[in-house]
C-alpha cells in the first residue's frame, strides 16, 4: 500500500539541504547531476531541461538565486561551466553559493587548475570528491584538506593496483 | 582564489581543439570513454548522436552479458554506460551489474560499483534489495575503505525495509577510532532517522555523544540529526542551548583547527547549523533567548569582512534574531545590517536584503518605510527575481490604503510572468487581497476578472470557490450586496459580448454562474440577450464540456418566457445526444424545468443561494429505489472503504491519503476543498451545481466577510492586525490625533532626497508615499505586535453604535488580544474559530437591525473581556454602568465557596472557582462541574456585608450555549453574609474554541437605588466532550454521513515506540474521548459533543508526525476539537 509521492510533493517534503545539484555547459550539455531526492527519470530529465533553458537565458549581472516551483534554485557559472543546486526557500541562498564554491575548489585542488575537460573525461572522479564533501544532500565534510586526504586514500588503492596488481584488502592497512 | 579558478578555466580553449590542451595528456584520452566522448563532439545533430549512443549502448550490452568480462573491463563498462544515462539515453539493462560490481570487485572497482549503483537507482527501486547483502558484508570489512564506501551508499539510499539489517553495525561505527568512519556512521543514522524516524528512536543517547565528538566533522554531521528533531519538537531539547550556544562561541572565537576555516572565516556551516538550531530553541521563549543573546551579539560584531561568506553568517545572525524573543539592542544591528543588505550594489545582496525585509516587516513595518526608496528601484528592476521579491515584500504590508497601487504592480508582473508557478502564486496572492482590502464594488470585480483572466486555468480552485461564496453570501448591507452582483453582472455581459473567446474555463465558469444567479438584478437587461450570450458560448469550440456544463444549470434558472423555452428547447435537444453523461443530465433538467415553471422555482428558488441547504448525506430519499433494485436482484452498494479493504486484504482502516492543507488557503479554505468527497460524490462533482452545493452545505463553516476580512495568513497576524487597526482608526474617523498626523507627515519626510529633485525621481516619491501608505502611524505600535493599552481605548472609542461593519472586526480584535504562551499555530486557529463565530453573527441570514443589535450587546461584553486582558492581574474589576474601578482583589477562597457547591455535584470533576466580578460587598464567582452527560454553570453570589440584597435578577445569555436554570424558583434575595448558589445547565449551540456566558445581574442594596453588574464566564469547549463509545463498524458508518471535516498534523509524544498509543492516550485522558480501536499505525477515536453530537477522529503516523482527521455532523467542531487536541498535547 505504498504510496509514491508525484514529482512536486517528494521534491519539495523531502527535508533536505540541497535536493540535486546539476552542472551543465554553456552549450546545455549536462556534465553531472546528482539527485537527492527520489524523482523518475521521466521527472529529472524534465526538471534539467527547465532548469537548463532558464539559467541558460539569464544575463550575466543578474541574481544567482532563481525561484523555481516551490524550490530556490542558486547557480554560478564558472568559465564555461554552470553549477547549479536546488535548496528550499527558508535555506540561506548565499551560504548555498559558498557550497558551490568550496566544490569548485576542491575540483581545482584535486585535478590541478581544473576546467571543463577534466569533469568531462573524468566525471567519475568528480562524483568521488562530490560524495566526499556532500552528502544525502547535506554538507559531509567542510574541511578542505580532509576531503581531499579522503579522496587520495582511495586512490591510493588504485595507483596501488595498478602498479603490483595485487589484493588491495592486506595494503589497505597503511591507510 | 575564485578569479584564479576562472582565470585559468577561460583562458582553455572550448571543448572541440583537444589537441592544443594543456591538461590534455593526463586525460585517458585513449580510453574507450575518451573515444566515445570525442565521438560524440564530433557529430553534428541530435540524431546522429543518438545513432551513435545506442550503437555504444548495443556494445555495452554485448560486452556486461558475455561471462568472459572480468571485473576491470565491468567497471570501466559501468563508467560508459553512466555517462549514457547522463546524456539522457537509457542503460537500465546495466543496473544489475552494477550491483554485481559492487558486490564482487575489488576495493576500486566496487567504488565504481557503488557509485553507478547511486546514480543509477532510485531509494525505492527494489533492486537495491540486492545490495543489502554487499553493504553488509563491507560494513565487516578490515578495510575502512570498504566500510567507508558502504557507509556512503547507505547515507544516499537504502530500503526502508531493510534498516533493521545494518542498523546495529552502522552504530556499532559510532564508536570507531576513525573519526571519517565515525562521520559516516552519523550520516548514515540521520537518513534512517528521515526515512524511518521510529527506527533509531532508542539511540538518541548515542546522538548526543557524536554531538560531544572530538573530532569538529563528526559534531557537524551530528547536528544534522538534532536540527530536524528540534524542528519537530523545539520544546524536547531545551536543554542543549546552553551547548550550542557554547559551541557556538568556541567556532566565532576561533578555536577550531584551521582547517575548517573557509576564506578565513572559522567554520561558516557550523556556524549557520548552529544558528538555526538555536532560533529553533528560541522561537516564543524568553528565557531560552536570554541565554543567546550575548553570542548572537559577539557573531555581529565578528562578521565584518566584506565576503560572501560573512554575509551568509549575518543573514542567518538577523533570521535569527528577529525569530527568537526580541532583545531591542540586537534588533537594532540586525536592522542596520539589514539596511546594509539592501543598499548593497551587489544584486545578490540586494536579494537577501528584501528577502530578510520580507521576513521581518511583520514585526517591524517601519524598516520597510526606511528603504522606501530602494523597494521603489528594486520594483523596476530588470531582473524578474528582484521584483518578485520586492512584490513578496509589498504583499505583506498591503493595507487598505495602499492596496490598489500594490495589487496594479503585482498585476503588471502577471502579465510579463510566463512562468505557471509564479502565476498561480500570485494569483492567489491578488485575490486575497482584492478580498481583504478593496475599496470599492467596480475595483473588486475589476481585479477579480484580472484574476481571472490572467490567471486561468492554473489558479488554486479555491479562488472561484470563494469569490462566489463571497457573492452570494454577501455583506452587511443588502443594498451593497444588489451592487455587487450587478456590477458583476454587467461587467461579465460585456466581456461575453466583446468575445468570451479568449477567457479561461474557469472564468466562464464564475461568469455563467453570477449570470445564472444575478442577471435579473440588472433591470436594463433583457433576460434574452443573457440566453443568447450563454448559448453561443456552448457553440464556442473553445468551450469545455465542464464549463457547458455550467453554462446548461445557468440556462436553466433563465429560462422563462416564451422565447426562454424555445432557446431551452433548442439546446436542451442538442445536448441531450452529447456523449457526455454530466452534460446530458444537465440537458434533461433543462428540458424539463423549462416547461414546469412551478417545479424550477421550487428547485431553483430565485436568490436563494445562500440559504443553507440541508444536505442529506445519507441519502435516504432514495431508498425507495434502492430497495426496489435490491428486490430486482441488484447487487448491495459497498461504500468505497469497503470496497478496498476487500481489494487489500487487509485489515487497516483504508482511508483516502492526507492531503496537505496549502498554506496560503489556510485562513481563506475553501469549503468546496474541505467538503468531504462523499459530499461530492452526492453533488457529481462535474455539474455546474456543485460548487453552489458545496458551499451551500458548508455555509456555516466558514464565511468571509467579503472585503473586510481581516486575518490573514499564519505567522504575521499580529503586525496585520495593527495594519488594520491603524487603518480604521484613521480613515474613517474624522478624531485622527494631531500626533499621529505628525508622525504620519514626518516618516514621508524620511525620503532620503531634500534638494530639488528630478522628474522620475518626483514620481518614484509619489509612488513611494501612496505605497507607503498607512506605515507611518505604526511607529507608535511596540515591536511585539502587541498593541498597547492607550491604543485600544483609542480603538473603542472610536466605535461607536453608528460605525458600520468596522467595529465587529475591532471586537475580534480585541478577543484574541495574544495569548503569549500559546504559539502562533494555535493562535490561528483560535483566530479562525473566532472570526467565524464572529461573522456568524453578521450573517446576512438575520435582519440587517437584529445583526446590528447582536454585535452591539457583543461589543459590550467584549470590552470588558478586553479590561480583563489588560489588568490579568486583577481579576475582580466592577463594571458599574459604565465606569471601571478596580477593586482590592479579596476574591472569596475557593474553599470556602466549595463548600456551597450542590451535593449532587461534589463528587464530579470541576473547575476552579473564578471570581467574575464584585460590587461593594457583594462577590459573584463562578466555576463549571462536568458530569457524565451534563455541564453544570454554578454562579456563588456572596454578600459580606450585614445587609441583605433584595430584588436580585440574574440573567445569563450566551450566543454559543443555551444555557437554562436548574432551580426551580429563582433566588430573589441575599441576606447578609451569606451565600446563593445558582446552578445552570449548559448545551453548546454553536461550537467555538472557548464558549462564552454574559450575564447581567440587577440587585438592590439596602440603601435603595437599583444597580446592576455585568459579567462574563468563558469555558474551554473541551468541557463539553465526552466519550462517545461506538464499535468500529459503526465508526465506518458513522464517518461516511459526516460533512465537515478538518485535518491537521500534531506532534506526537515521542518518548517511547508505542508513540501512538501514548499520544492517544494523553488526548483520551485529558480530553475525555474514546479510543475505538489502534490498528498498526493508525488509530480511530470517538467522542461526542454534550449532549449527543459526535465527533470522529481518525489520527495516522506520518512521517514523525500525527495525521488527524476529524469529522462531525456540527460545522465548527472539528476545528475547535483540533485545536483543544493541539493544546492538550502541548501542555503535557
């Protein structure tokens, strides 16, 4: 007898911080987009399209915030690239801004002057470091240097392997 | 650093000249990704691209099904197959790999694993059952990695199911020397706590302890958990202010490693969690706000560097202080830095600034009137997002006197606006407006068809509903009423003439309705040209078969006179055929009523839309027929309940879902909206009848006073009831104080520009003071929104007799002078209840003469109530023909007064024995005895004097009970230094949060001259609730006859797992009902209203909360119950 919520009530009673999180480029091609609240797929395509075609239209002296159904929707663009998260209208719009740049940074920090081309070809690796700094949809980790240490270790396994081929579960003790 | 960011990601060339990058030899650009990916930039168009993806697609899944593929080539496969999804393309063949790779790879592959696992599923998809094993097994892991991956899955996704499996490794990670593991664990623990609140109720202990963790990450992650339970019950953790608090100034003073700082600010989220918590705890509480003040102080005055990142801590610093009790030294700085927000050149500032103004001007209107000149400017900014906001601002100080400039910008915003969402809100923001403020007939209809036009098809349902309950109910003054509806109906002859066309289905809706109804009271118009104009729009093409549906049922009240019939026979023809059943059946009565003239006037009595209908919900009229299919061998109805219960299998109550209440129709709900369906059900829904029904069947519940409704929506009643006052007091009333005049002149001397100014700078002033308007005189108001005495004395002054429906408004200002300690949800109800009962009284049911008569004896027990609010300390206060004195407060002990109690009711539970006023020497005190089935009034009258009081009447009448005598012959005389008992016994007539007896008793004194006193007695409606024990089947009977209902959500008392059952239990207790029965997560309860009017409610867990739904036969009760459940629960 369960019931699922449509689209509008699960996206906006889900008490969540921050409810997805896109980036896009300039282009309008999405390069990551993380959901932290249930929503089909019928539903996340819609939503992206929206969202995508109306930030797209926005000059560049505008407001970061966007208010968008229920939902506060902050953007920035950085270069080419558009970050762009869902929060609710009572949370703190420019704190959410800080969010988007802290996970620039750390971008910046792990692949060494990041730009579009590494999310691209390494998107897989910005997920990792989006999971370390946020989430379930709520700042995880706010430390810089303890996300990145975080990120490296797992990597570490991977150099690991990479170099001896052999099982990471007895190296994993240096960590 | 962020220029640097930018710098270096400009100065790259775009997407397609990879060979020319820099960064491009660390990309595995030779990985199949990295051909994929390039494949795709090169394609020109949308199709070849697709072409491309599912040829990619058709390889993947050739390669993830054959058994040769090890785990290295799944995951780079999973990592191809990710980036389809994200293109849009579906890969869902894919998802049970990526549990596979979850569960069988390595510690780097599974990461990928688990990360195409999160991207790919849903919390609900029910292949994340397989997933459970893996977690399970990882969370055993050696390899904190592989604990931290699990650990990371969980906090996004699991099956609620299934939290019993992990649930007690995930604690046991609590307690692990990695303080990442630790962090995890507590993420973990917070999203079984939304999912499954009841879950981890018994580890709150162990919350507490990651709140007190060494590490500052892990108490971060912690006060996640404790900002939503706060959220839920602020009173259960009162104690860890004085924590948060010292938290607090350990981060503002530094003491966190360097680490968390952000741009060199110490751990900015931290500091906002823990802001928010503590205005959580704040919130109504003086005591708790002391404690606060002096690090919400010290977080000012540190937030100075001009950075975003301060920014954010001071917005979240003001919120706060303007939402814990108000400290003036503090609100002075916040408004400052509010002032700093909104003067700031950057627009994002500037949005906050107006959003924080929105937030605060019901406390403090005059800060709106500081930035008058800003709000002008942001009104034509070019950005639609600061003219919302700035509109959102306008909205909440709309006053009478500003409200046409105010509703011209938010119509002028419509029609740029093309986004639905925002139309739909500002929509219903206009009409509630139009509703409350409009000051005039032609500028309410006008902005209503604005309304209507403009907003159309996406408005809330509940706007029509009530502008046409508002129509046909009407005001005060019948003379006013016939205006209206004629204007309304001339307006709408001419939109049908200028070509209904373009107008919205509901709009034609409303205007087939008011024409159906009220064409007759415009005498110029021929009844004809009305017919022809309804019946081209049934040939319109553009017209839905609803809205012909109405437009048929507004025919039919026309339709007299020969060439009435003959346009009735001509269309009733055509529709009789339509395929539509609804249209059909509005034909055939057309058809028929048409010809029996007599027959319609019974069914469709002329102007008689507001006359309450009895409504039938049993439906009796029909047994005969229903017998007679019975007998035919039909099968028996099984009402819908029943029907799915026998579907379900199940044994659980199976009632419709709990709809949310939306905010903004809180105060202005619609009956049509709270009518139960099985009313609906009765009225078809679909026919253009059913919104006259439903209203009609709800006239009771609910009445608008039409424009001069004064409550608005929860949280800022306080600041627009002094809009309001202030307003009243000074247009009509020609005795508008000197000092308010300066005060009034001196706030538009503010405009901060004295030299000669420019043209459009002229007009932005004038625009300023005409919206502006009406603000300035709030200076004198106090912060608090509480009004001060002066002002109310001030406010019944000018009340007199001759004042119109004015001074009925003022009276149920002064009835909900704030209780302090009840909160503001409360507070709305009793708002509610009590606007009801007051516009009851101006119904237009009752003479013009006998409403004014009703609200004038009213008005007079109001005042003395109000006297009462103003010296609670006092509570003897002798009204003596109009002059107040107060006297010495000896009331008589309670104890010996008891003594004189009746014998047949000492046994039974009673009140406490309040005195209710004194006059010289003789004392009236009073106190009410609940019997099983009774509520005994029991009046004392003492005389400490020698003499005795002789001719004595005592008289008590109240507009919510019936109250009659007990004793047989009324006590005449008091002889001195005795006591009279007088025992009444009370029925409630109309329901109504707190039930009121005025009395008037005349006397004389030895001395000789006749005196009389008056008082009141109010008594909580609670006392008149009883048990009322019924089986659960006839519950189920019981609930489906009953018409008004009300839901609500209420905090359940969460100390242990049978939350329900304890929650039941304090309402049974201290409410008198009786639980029927507890089935699994629901609970039926039922109780009676003395003497024998029923109430259900039938009360839900949901999501930590709990669902109510009451429904009585008796309009009112359920709310008034609702709210004494709400208050039962929050004293306990």
């Amino acid at each position: 007898m369960k019931q699922k919520l449509p689209l509008l009530d699960s996206i906006t009673l889900i008490d969540i911080y921050i409810r997805f999180m896109l980036l896009f480029s300039r282009q309008g091609k999405l390069r990551l987009q993380k959901w932290y609240v249930p929503l089909s797929d019928k539903e996340k395509k819609k939503i992206t399209r929206e969202l995508v075609q109306t930030v797209l239209a926005r000059k560049p002296k505008m407001c970061s915030f966007l208010e968008w159904r229920d939902l506060k929707i902050v953007y920035k663009r950085y270069a080419s690239l558009y970050f762009c998260c869902a929060i609710e209208d009572q949370d703190n719009e420019l704190i959410t801004l800080e969010i988007i740049h802290r996970y620039v940074e750390l971008l910046d920090k792990y692949f060494g002057s990041v730009c579009e081309l590494d999310i691209i070809f390494n998107f897989e690796k910005a997920y990792f470091i989006l999971d370390e700094f946020l989430l379930g949809g709520e700042a995880q980790e706010t430390s810089k240097k303890n996300v990145l240490k975080a990120i490296e270790q797992a990597d570490l396994l991977q150099e690991v392997r990479l170099l001896n081929d052999i099982d990471v579960g007895t190296k994993a003790v240096s960590y | 650093m962020s220029d640097v960011v930018e710098k270096t990601l400009t100065a790259l060339p775009s997407l397609l000249s990879l060979d020319s990058q820099p960064g491009a030899a660390k990309l595995s650009s030779t990985s199949k990704l990295g051909n994929l990916i390039r494949g795709i930039t090169e394609l020109t168009s949308k199709h070849e691209e697709e072409k491309l993806i599912q040829r990619e697609l058709t390889s993947i899944k050739e390669q993830v099904s054959s058994p040769n593929t090890s785990m290295r080539q799944m995951k780079e496969l999973m990592v191809r197959a990710t980036y389809c999804e994200m293109l849009g393309y579906e890969a869902s063949f894919s998802y049970i790999h990526a549990i596979k790779l979850a569960q069988q790879g390595t510690a780097l592959e599974k990461r990928v694993g688990y990360l195409a696992v999160s991207l790919f599923l849903n919390e609900d998809h029910e292949l994340l059952l397989l997933l459970v094993n893996t977690v399970l097994k990882d969370l055993q892991s050696t390899n904190l990695i592989e604990v931290c991956m699990a650990l990371t899955v969980v906090s996004q996704m699991f099956p609620k199911d299934m939290i019993p499996a992990i649930l007690p490794l995930v604690e046991e990670k609590l307690n692990h020397p990695k303080e990442i593991i630790r962090r995890k664990a507590v993420l973990a623990l917070y999203k079984f706590y939304q999912i499954a609140p009841n879950q981890v109720q018994h580890i709150h202990n162990k919350f507490r302890k990651a709140l007190c963790d060494k590490d500052p990450g892990v108490m971060t992650a912690s006060l996640h958990i404790y900002l939503q339970m706060i959220k839920e019950n602020p009173e259960g953790y009162k104690d860890l202010t004085a924590s948060v608090v010292t938290i607090l100034k350990q981060v503002v003073g530094g003491k966190l490693p360097m680490d968390f700082n952000y741009h060199s600010v110490p751990a900015p989220w931290l500091q906002i969690q823990l802001l928010r918590i503590l205005s959580l705890l704040g919130k109504n509480d003086h005591s708790t706000s002391e404690i606060m003040y002096e690090v919400l102080d010290e977080s000012l005055r540190r937030a100075e560097m001009n950075h975003n990142i301060t920014y954010a801590i001071l917005y979240e610093c003001v919120k706060c202080i303007y939402t814990i009790h108000p400290k003036s030294e503090l609100l002075e700085k916040a408004a400052k830095c509010i002032g700093n927000f909104v003067l700031s050149q950057k627009i994002n500032l500037k949005y906050l600034g107006l959003k924080a103004l929105t937030y605060v001007v019901q406390q403090d209107p005059r800060l709106a009137l500081q930035h008058q000149m800003t709000i002008i400017e942001c009104l034509d900014h070019p950005d639609l997002i600061i003219k919302r906001e700035t509109l959102e601002l306008l909205f909440r100080i709309t006053n009478a006197q500003n409200v046409t400039v105010i509703v011209e910008k938010m119509l002028e915003f419509l029609r740029i606006s093309k986004d639905d969402y925002t139309t739909t809100d500002l929509v219903g923001k206009v009409a509630e407006l139009a509703e409350k403020y409009a000051p005039d007939n032609e500028w309410f209809i006008e902005t209503m068809n604005t309304v209507f036009s403009v907003g159309g098809d996406v408005m809330q349902p509940d706007i029509p509903n009530s502008f046409l309950k508002l129509l046909s109910e009407g005001f005060d003054s019948v003379e006013e009423d016939r205006k209206l509806r004629q204007f309304a109906v001339d307006s709408y002859v001419s939109l049908l003439q200028g070509g209904p066309g373009k107008l919205p289905q509901r709009f034609l809706q409303v205007i087939s309705w008011v024409l159906g109804e009220y064409s007759h009271l415009s005498e110029e118009l021929d009844p004809a040209t009305v017919l022809s104009l309804l019946s081209k729009l049934l040939d319109s093409k553009n017209t839905s078969s609803e809205t012909k549906s109405w437009v048929l049922v507004a025919m039919t009240k026309l339709c007299e006179g020969r060439a009435g019939v003959s346009v009735a026979r001509e269309v009733s023809e055509t529709y009789s055929s339509s395929l539509d059943t609804a249209l059909r059946q509005r034909a055939q009565e057309l058809q028929h009523l048409s010809q029996d003239s007599e027959l319609r006037a019974r069914v469709l009595p002329r102007d008689a839309s507001r006359e309450p209908l009895e409504v039938d919900s049993s439906l009796s009229f029909l047994d005969g027929f229903v017998s007679e299919a019975l007998a035919a061998g039909a099968a028996p109805y099984k009402p819908p309940h029943q029907r799915q219960e026998e579907l379900a299998q199940e044994k659980a109550l199976s009632l419709e879902p709990y709809g949310l209440s939306l905010p903004i129709s809180m105060s202005s709900c619609s009956i049509g909206d709270r009518q139960s369906p099985t009313l609906l059900s009765v009225s078809s829904g679909l026919s253009g009848d059913s919104i006259e029904l439903s209203h009609k069947g709800g006239s009771a519940t609910l009445k608008l006073d039409g424009v001069k409704r004064v409550w608005g929506r929860e949280g800022y009643l306080s600041k627009r009831e002094s809009v309001e006052e202030t307003a009243q007091v000074e247009v009509p009333s020609p005795l508008r104080s000197p000092s308010q005049q300066g005060e009034a002149d001196k706030s538009h001397n503010q405009t901060p520009t004295p030299t000669p100014t420019p043209e459009p700078e002229q007009e932005k002033q004038q625009l300023a003071s005409s919206l502006f308007v009406g603000l300035g005189s709030q200076s004198s108001v106090c912060l608090m929104g509480k009004s001060d005495l002066t002002n109310q004395r001030f406010r019944r002054k000018a009340r007199c007799p001759g004042t119109s429906s004015g001074s009925s408004e003022i009276t149920s200002n002064s009835i909900v002078s704030p209780p302090s300690m009840v909160d503001s949800l409360l507070y709305n109800n009793l708002l509610d209840s009590n606007i009801t009962s007051e516009l009851d009284l101006a119904s237009p049911q009752s003479p013009p003469q006998l409403s004014q008569d009703l609200s004038t004896a009213n008005g007079t027990c109001d005042v003395d109530l109000t006297d009462r609010d103003v010296t609670a300390n006092n509570p003897s206060i002798i009204r003596d023909n109009g002059v107040v004195a107060a006297e010495d407060p000896d009331k008589p002990t309670d104890l010996c007064l008891s003594s004189h109690l009746p014998a047949e009711l000492s046994g039974l539970s009673r009140s406490e024995i309040t005195a209710l006023c004194s006059h010289q020497s003789l004392h009236l005190s009073a106190c009410h005895v609940q019997g099983d089935d009774s509520l005994a009034l029991v009046v004392f009258i003492l005389n400490s004097s020698d003499s005795d009081v002789q001719q004595m009447l005592l008289q008590l009448d109240s507009d919510q009970l019936e109250v009659s005598s007990v004793s047989e012959s009324p006590v005449q005389e008091v002889r001195g230094d005795s006591v009279v008992v007088c025992q009444y016994s009370l029925t409630v007539k109309r329901p109504s949060v707190l039930v009121e007896v005025c009395g008037v008793m005349s006397f004389m004194c030895s001395v000789g001259t006749p005196q009389s006193v008056q008082f009141s007695y109010k008594l909580p409606l609670a006392s008149f609730i009883r048990p009322l024990t019924v089986s659960t089947e006839e519950y189920g009977t019981m609930w489906l006859a009953f018409s008004h209902d009300t839901k609500q959500n209420l905090t359940l008392m969460r100390e242990d797992r049978e939350s329900l059952t304890a929650t039941l239990n304090v309402l049974k207790n201290k409410l008198q009902l009786h639980v029927v029965e507890i089935i699994g997560m629901e609970g039926i309860v039922a109780c009676r209203l003395l003497p024998d009017q029923p109430c259900l409610m039938h009360c839900r867990i949901n999501a930590g909360t709990l669902a109510v739904w009451l429904r009585s036969p008796i309009p009112d009760l359920p709310d008034c119950l609702i709210y004494h459940c709400q208050r039962a629960l929050q004293e306990h």
